[in-house]
C-alpha cells in the first residue's frame, strides 16, 4: 500500500471541559477502510487512558477546529471524518508537525 502513511493509533481530539471535569474527546480510529469516529466525555483521570495520540484542545482551538469541520461540511466536500483530518492536518502543520 502506497500514499502517505496514517499513524497506526487512534488519535484522541481532548476539548476543553464546559464543566470542571468533563471532557469531550473525539477519537479517530486508524484503520482506513473501516475509519470510525468515537465521541465520549471523561474526566481528567479516564483521559490517562486513551490510546494513541492526543491533541489537547484549548477553548479558542477547539472553536476554530469547529467552525472550519463545519464549513468544509457544508461545502459538500467532506463528510465530517474527511473534514477532522483535513483541519486537523492543517493545525498539526501551522503548529510545526507536519
């Protein structure tokens, strides 16, 4: 298989809580054929226990992250898993990991 190579793990998006210790976590599952997206709220401790990698959110992140899944949504060029990894892609690149 050829292309560019996803991270064999789950990616964890952590936002930040609305209320103290309540998490939204989206999780990105690897495999690409069958990609699922799991969505789940934690506390602080059940965080320790994701898998793979986690991108931690802060308030003004997780509202742009947000605004541009939804725009590229709405668009109809993505479906809202294909919209993640694009703007995730993009924040991972402005942040200096490509």
């Amino acid at each position: 298989m050829s292309g560019k190579a996803l991270p064999n793990q789950p990616t964890c998006l952590i936002f930040p809580p609305d209320q103290p210790d309540d998490y939204e976590v989206i999780i990105l599952e690897p495999v690409v054929e069958n990609r699922t997206t799991l969505h789940k709220r934690c506390t602080k401790a059940e965080l320790k226990e994701l898998p793979g990698v986690q991108i931690v959110f802060s308030k003004e992140q997780a509202h742009l992250f947000r605004r541009k899944v939804d725009q590229g949504v709405k668009k109809g060029k993505a479906t809202k898993r294909e919209a993640m990894e694009q703007v995730l892609q993009e924040i991972l690149v402005s942040a200096g990991n490509p």
